[in-house]
C-alpha cells in the first residue's frame, strides 16, 4: 500500500513537470494562446445557451397552446439561435487559427531546442544510444505533443468549460435533481486517477517501442549496401518485426485500462441516465419541476453526459503524450557541449602540438585501455604519421585532440596552451578532418564544398575545387558545382568524394590537419589524384596522417608505429628502417619491396 501511495506521488509529481514544461515552450505566445482559450470559453458558453434557448422552445411547444403570439416568439428563438450559431462560427474559426499560431511556434521551438540538446551531445553520449532511437524522439515524441497541444487541450478545457456551465444551470434550476445526478462524478474521477497511471506507464512503453522499431529502418536504409549485398533483406525485416510485434503487444495491453476505462464510463452514465429520468418523472408527478424546466434540465445533462464521454479518450490521449513529453525531456536533461560559438576567438594556431604522457578509456568501458602513456611532440609544419593495426589507438588519439573525448590522465596542449582552456569552437575551427569514408551531405556539391565555410564565395569555392583537383570533374557534370550528391554523396565515385572533402578542408584553411587513410580505398588513378590534392592541403600545416599503407609516410618528419594503445616506435622513415628488428622495418619490407 506503502509502495502504491509512494508510486502514485511520484506520478503526480512527473505530470506537473509535464504539464509545467508544456507551459515553457507556450508562454512566450501567451499573447495567442490566452486569447485563444478565451475564445473557446466563449463558445463553449454560446454552446450550452444554444442547447438551452433550443430546449426552452421545445418545452414551451409541448403541449401549449400554437397561436400567432407563439408563433411570433418562435419566429425571434429562431432568429436568436441562427444568430448564436453565426457568431460562435467566426469566433470559432479565430480561435482554431490563435490556437494553431500558438502550439504549432510553441513546438516548432521544441524541436528546434531538441534537435540543438542531439547535436550538440558529448560524441560519449551519442555513441551510447542510437540514430534510430533519437530520431524517433524528434519525429514520432514531438508529434505525439502535436496532437495533444492542437486537439486534447483545447478539447479539455472546452469540455470542461461546458461541463462547469451546464452544472450551475441544472444546480439552479433543481438541486435535488442535479445532486442526484452528480452524484456518480466523485466515482468517475477515481477511476481517472486509477486507469490514468496505468495507461500512462504503458503509452511510455510503447513509444520505447516504437522508437526501437526506426532505429531498425534507420540503419537498414543507411546500410542499404550490405544488406542488399548479404541479401539480408529477410534478416532485417524480421528484426522491424520483432519490434513492431512488441510495441504492439505493449499497446494491445494499454488497450486493456484504455477499454475497461470507457466501459465503465459508458455503463456508469448509462445507469445514471435511467435513475434521473425515474427521478424526473417522479419529480413532475408531484409538480416539482415544470415541463419547460424539465426540457431545458434534458438538453443540459445530455451535454453534460457528452462531456463526460469526450473525458476517457481526451485523457487517453494526454497520458500517452505525457509519455512522450517525459522522452523528449531526457534529451533536453543531458549534458551538451557549450555553444561558444558567440564568444570564440578568431585565433589561428601555429600548429605546434604536445601531447604529454596521455591515457584514455571509454567511458562505458573504464577497464579496457584504449591508449596508455602516450606522447606526441609536432612542431608547426611537421608531419607526423601514426602506423599500426586496427584497434592500436590510432583514431583515439585523433579524437581527443578534437576534444570528442577528454583524456583519462596526462595534458593535450596546442601552441603550449591546453586545449581544456580552449573554447571548442576556436580549437576545432584550427582542425580539419579528411576521413578514409566520406559521407557527403544529400546537397550540391557546392554547398558540401562550403561546409568547411558556409560563408564561402563563389570565387573560394571554386579556387579550393581546384587546389583540390576537384573542378574538372565538376565543370564536366550538367549541372556543375549544382549537382546534387544524393543520399551520403552515393552519385559520386570513391575519388570524386574525397576530393570534394579535400577542398572542404581547403576552404577551412586549418592549422592542424588529420589525415585518416585518406587514399587507402581508392584505385591508382584516383589516387595520384588524391594524393596530388593532399600535398598541396598539408603545405605550411601540421599534418597527422593515420595510414595503413606505408606509401603515403615515407616523407613524414616522424612516424609513430602503434600497438594496443601504445608507442612501440618512433623516427623517421629511414631511422625506423634501419633499426635492426623493428616492427615498421618489417612491414617496410612487406609493401614496399
């Protein structure tokens, strides 16, 4: 019982968050939003007088004398009806258009500060979850609080409006009949809070579901290669329906509390209905309620009975965007990188790098030693090629110099300055990454060019294309530096796309640059190409080039040969080749003899 009343507070609890971070995004359009609801307080008024001048008119036609005097009178009820109906029409369509300007800004900011709390995630956080899973929090999560703020809000607060209205009409009109009436309200609301809880719990289940359910399609369509390539198709399809099988079966069983909710609900005022008509009639056998009153305390009850039937599904519907509000708000509850942006210095590093006795472990896994003990010392202009197989820390140690990750021990210093005290913004903006895969982004090719400065001009952009080796190739396309690359640059070959990464990082104009098998996938042609671009980029910066194939070193100032996170060589191509028994002589050996 202890644990129910503790379960229930907490509950309690989580929906005022909810509700109060609705109200967060809503207030800056209060100006609309109030309005609005003013407006549907008013007609939701006109409503319940529209229902009572109706069931007046029809009281006094039962059973009374038809003359030209009632005649008349009904001739005014009708045009006073036609009037009430004309005015809650335009108010109608004004208060639909406030309500739509203030939830449609309200969660376009939403997405907007949710898509900027993804974005900026800490890359230890981004690799813990899934594309998949946080897209699904931005698309199917904010579009589930859509549908709450356009349609179940306004539809509460109209319903509750006339539910209010329509019981101090009936309490003054008879108050015996109305308590016995209401007396099943204290009932319906406990069964609010008993079902509420339940479905809210599964509505947030369900949505988990879901989610993992786009993770699937996500990384199938982004994968799409190997799974033609394995004919996988099967494979995939059957993990999107093991997910889609448990959302499922997890709404099926929201169902449940969802359906017996509505049952009760319908059977409740079903019963009700019977025992205040048996009342009524009594009531009118002893003349303690005229025909008239009676007419208009009918049409009052059924308006109150079709309020309280709208109540289940509106906060059906609540609960399960409740459950997505509480998602989106462990998004905007993680720790972000700090937009510095505003504030960054415009300075251009030299170039010089130390790294001094560095240390790192993922943070999921803190046993396992990703890079143990070790240090760098580049000087500005130098290249510096770090060699070894997969897993030896090569990209690690590339990472903590962008500050993806901070080091578990040791100090990364940048022109003498550790780069802790550097704002993310300046250090990065002094980097420039050319990667092995180059995924291009689904634009132009000049607006993937100006990704390395979006406020690039033509000129630049076609200047860094050519340093790049890239222009002719463009100049040939029908659409020129227009053309679009398709999903991920998919309508470019392997070399193409590289070059085009290459004069991004041109128009960066970086002090450092990271190299990282930038021609290991390529064929001999395209990479002369390539590697013609890449000696141009490299002149007059600090390079650190991560290669596999000992080709693209050999004119390095020093080479570091890597083994499971440490440094087992160090020297120049002829140094290390010279070395009797070194593992780099070795390999030497191996690919270039």
């Amino acid at each position: 019982m202890a644990e129910e009343r503790a379960s229930k507070k907490l509950w309690d609890r989580a929906a005022w968050k909810d509700a109060s971070f609705f109200l967060t995004y809503l207030r800056p359009h209060y100006n609309v939003f109030i309005p609005a609801l003013i407006a549907l307080a008013i007609t939701g008024g006109m409503t319940i007088v529209f229902i009572k001048e109706l069931a007046a008119v029809a009281g006094r036609g039962i059973g009374g004398a038809h003359g030209p005097e009632w005649l008349a009178e009904l001739n005014h009820s009708a045009w006073f009806l036609v009037g009430i109906v004309s005015v809650q029409a335009v108010i109608a369509f004004f208060r639909i258009m406030l309500f739509a300007k203030a939830s449609e800004r309200a969660l376009a900011a939403l997405r907007l500060d949710t898509f900027s709390r993804i974005i900026r995630l800490p890359m230890a956080t981004l690799n813990q979850r899934r594309v998949g899973e946080l897209a699904s929090r931005l698309a199917n999560d904010v579009e589930a609080m859509r549908e709450t703020l356009v349609v179940t809000i306004p539809m509460l607060i109209r319903h509750t409006v006339m539910l209010t209205l329509c019981l101090v009409l009936i309490l003054n009109m008879s108050v015996k009949l109305s308590l016995f009436m209401v007396g099943t309200i204290p009932v319906v609301i406990v069964m609010i809070a008993i079902f509420g809880a339940r479905i809210r719990k599964l509505t947030k289940r369900a949505q988990d579901n879901l989610a993992a359910s786009q993770v699937v399609v996500d990384e199938s369509l982004q994968s799409i290669v190997s799974v033609k390539a394995f004919r996988n198709e099967a494979y995939e399809l059957a993990r999107y329906d093991k997910n889609l099988s448990e959302y499922l079966r997890t709404v099926l069983r929201a169902a449940i509390p969802r359906a017996s909710f509505i049952a009760f609900i319908i059977l409740a005022f079903s019963i009700a209905l019977i025992l205040v008509t048996w009342y009524a009639m009594r009531m009118l056998n002893n003349g303690g309620i005229g025909k008239e009153e009676l007419t208009q305390f009918a049409g009052l009850s059924g308006m109150i009975a079709a309020s309280f039937m709208q109540f289940p599904e509106l906060i059906t519907q609540l609960q399960r965007s409740l459950g997505a509000t509480e998602r989106v708000r462990e998004i905007l509850r993680d720790q972000i990188e700090p937009d510095d942006t505003a504030g960054a210095s415009k300075l251009h590093f030299k170039g010089e790098i130390d790294m001094c006795d560095v240390s790192f472990a993922y943070p999921t896994r803190p046993e396992a030693v990703v890079l143990r003990d070790f240090n760098l010392q580049a000087k500005a202009g130098q290249r510096i090629a770090l060699v070894g197989p997969s897993g030896s820390g090569k990209s690690t140690s590339v990472a903590l110099l962008f500050r993806f990750y901070e080091p578990t021990t040791g100090e990364i210093r940048i022109d003498g300055q550790p780069i802790r005290d550097l704002s993310l913004t300046t250090l990065r903006r002094n980097l420039a990454l050319v990667p092995q895969e180059v995924l291009l982004f689904g634009g132009s090719i000049k607006e993937n060019i100006a990704y390395g400065k979006p406020e690039a001009t033509e000129e630049e952009i076609i200047s860094a294309a050519k340093k790049a080796n890239a222009h002719d190739f463009i100049a040939g396309l029908t659409e020129g530096y227009q053309t679009l690359v398709g999903d991920r640059g998919t309508q470019l070959s392997g070399g193409q796309r590289q070059r085009i990464a290459i004069a991004r990082a041109i128009l960066a104009d970086p002090a450092i640059l990271i190299l990282d098998e930038a021609t290991s996938s390529l064929d001999a042609e395209s990479e002369r190409l390539v590697q013609e671009a890449l000696d141009k980029l490299m002149e007059n910066r600090t390079s650190i080039i991560i290669a596999h194939r000992l080709s693209t070193v050999r004119r390095c100032d020093q080479i570091l040969v890597m083994s499971a996170g440490a440094i087992l060589e160090r020297g120049t191509h002829d140094e290390l080749v010279a070395k009797p028994g070194s593992l780099y002589g070795s390999l030497a050996k191996l690919q270039l003899e």
